[in-house]
C-alpha cells in the first residue's frame, strides 16, 4: 500500500483522533497505524509527529528503536527466520543466509516485486523443531538450504536466482 496525498494518511488520522494527539501514547499509536497500514511510511510518522509535538526523528528512533516496527512494506509472502538460542545453534543463521541468497534481498527488506520479505525474529517457541521458519503464519520446522529451495518453490518462486546465473553462464561457453 503506497502512501500518498491526504487519501493514504486517511487510516493514520483516524487512529490520532482516538488519542487526542497523546505524546504517551506513541507507541500505541505507532501499533495501530503498523497494524492498518502494515508498516510504518515515512509520511504516517511525520504526521504522527507533527500530532503529538515532538520532532519526527523522535518518533523514527522510536519506530528503529523497537523490532517490532516495519518501515518498509511486507511483502505477500513474510519469512521470518528465528534466531532464538535453539535455532541459531543448529542452523538459524544458514537458513537466513539461504532465504537472502535465493530472494537477493538482505534482512528486513523486500524483494522488489514485493512478492517477499525477509526478518529475523526471536525466539517463536518451537525449539524442538530448531531452526524454524515462519512463513505467513506457518511453521516450518528443521529448515535446511535445500528445505529452503523446496518451501520457495511452493511459494511460486520460479528459477531461483543461482539457477538463473548458472545456467546463463553455462549457455555462454563453447565447446
């Protein structure tokens, strides 16, 4: 959902009406407009500052202070790897470095088509299915590089992006 003219910041007027411009309130605030919006745009949060009196950059260091804030739009698919202590031990951090290989897109981003987007969370308490995805809503347990390959592929993503340079490279060659 772009953010645009007054229509787009329709959503963050109405949450504001409901804290009468609150200053305490702000992470509240921030929650429902994350809620509504499904990430925080740099224009709800000027506006969200400009209601409650405090420079926007204190509602920005507010809003990158916390992980639980977005500032860029989620994409169709969300992957959220967890890096609790049972799943970091046994593999988190690959699963993470395969999801960014394979989307080309680092942690806390989307890819360009916003089709997916890719963070890291804490703990999601399935330790003994370690390391454990979350996609959508959905765990996956015991994620391994090639069990990322398979849960892309029935998430639609076509020709992962290694595929594509290998095989480029190899229709380069002459025998």
């Amino acid at each position: 959902m772009e953010i645009g003219g007054s229509e787009g910041l329709l959503p963050v007027e109405e949450i504001l009406s409901r804290y009468r411009n609150d200053r305490e309130k702000l992470i509240p605030i921030l929650q429902q407009v994350q809620e509504k919006l499904g990430y925080l745009p740099l224009a709800a949060m000027e506006r969200i500052a400009r209601a409650v009196r405090v420079p926007a950059v204190e509602v920005y260091g507010l809003a990158t202070f916390y992980n639980q804030f977005r500032l860029n739009p989620p994409g169709d698919h969300q992957i959220k790897i967890c890096m609790g202590t049972a799943c970091y031990m046994v593999g988190g951090q690959i699963a993470l470095d395969s999801f960014e290989r394979r989307l080309q897109i680092g942690e806390d981003e989307t890819t360009p088509d916003r089709r997916f987007s890719l963070e890291r969370v804490a703990c999601v308490g399935c330790c003994t299915l370690a390391p454990v995805v979350v996609i959508n809503e959905r765990v996956e347990g015991k994620v391994t590089p090639t069990r990322v390959d398979g849960i892309l592929l029935e998430l639609g993503l076509e020709g992962l992006p290694e595929q594509k340079n290998s095989a480029s490279e190899e229709g380069g060659k002459t025998p």
